[in-house]
C-alpha cells in the first residue's frame, strides 16, 4: 500500500471488482473452465476457485493493514539499507500477524461454511465438502435428529478451534485500520 506504481489504483479497482461478481452469474464458465483444465469434479478444482475467490477480500485486509504501519519504520529499514524484499521480511512481516490471522479466519471460514462451490464442483459424494454433506443428511425421509447434530457439532468444531487458536489476533487485526494513536 505504501510503494506506488502507475496504475496502482487500477489494479487494487480491478482485484475489488472481483468481490462484487455473483457467484451464480458465473457457475457455468466455471464448471466449462474446470472441465477444460481436467480439475471439474476434484478437491483440487475447488481448492483454486477458493484461491481465485479469496484474493480480493485478502487483498483489501493486507492493503488496509499494511496502511497502518508506520513509515518511520520502513524509512529506517530503507537508510539501514534494506531493499523492497528485505523491508518486507525483516519489518513488515514480523508485524503483520494480525492481518494474516484476520485473512486465515475470513477464508477459513467462508470455505468451510460454501456449499454452492462444493455442491457445483464436487458432484460426487467422496470428495464434497462437509457443508454438502450435512446438507444430504438433512435432505434424507427419514429425520435422525441425533445424526443430525452430532454432524453440524463435528462441522462446527473446526471453525470454532481456529476462532479460538487465533481470535485474540482477530480483533486486532480487524480494529487495525480504523484506529489511530
């Protein structure tokens, strides 16, 4: 967010626009790209729809983040001798755990909870997420409430130990960009 370049705007606009396309507007292209790509119908298709829907909403959360980093800091790393790389590794980085634990619970969380994607690119019932799953249980004549809860309790705990694991980066990072002082 600091280093400038000509366009910058442009690119950040372009990666944002990506956040206001629905994901129903586009299912068909997706599934005929998977398909030309022989990824349609794997865990490996739905891991890069996932990557290619997070980078605009990652993208914001570090820009936004890396705003609030001082520039005393990297105007010292730069007299120091630090390149662009150096900078990063040896300041940003190391000060950048909230921003990557606000990024790890946004994805996380959004692609643990998806069923269009896995219900659209998964078709078969071995490799679709647990979110399709829970959803055929529910689906079934016959209602097993015990079944039932036990799988949403099982869904649940994962997202629950990485809100517990990093939660207290959460609110950091979250609150990073809208306080000064």
């Amino acid at each position: 967010s600091r280093w400038r370049f000509p366009g910058a705007d442009l690119v950040f606009t372009m990666f944002l626009f990506g956040m206001f396309i629905p994901y129903q507007s586009i299912l068909i292209p997706l599934v005929q790209v998977l398909s030309s790509i022989e990824l349609y119908g794997s865990i490996s298709g739905l891991i890069l729809v996932h990557v290619v829907y997070g980078i605009p909403i990652t993208t914001l959360i570090f820009r936004n983040y890396y705003a609030t980093v001082p520039g005393e800091l990297i105007e010292a790393s730069k007299i120091d001798g630090a390149g662009i790389l150096g900078i990063y590794r040896h300041v940003i980085f190391p000060i950048s755990m909230p921003g990557f634990a606000v990024v790890m619970i946004w994805q996380f969380t959004s692609i643990w909870n998806d069923f269009l994607f896995g219900v659209i690119v998964t078709p078969r019932p071995a490799v679709q997420p647990i979110m399709v799953a829970l959803n055929n249980l529910a689906g079934s004549y016959i209602v097993e409430w015990n079944v039932q809860m036990a799988g949403a309790l099982l869904a649940a705990l994962p997202t629950m130990l990485v809100y517990v694991l990093l939660g207290r980066y959460f609110m950091r990072g979250l609150l990073a960009g809208s306080l000064k002082g």
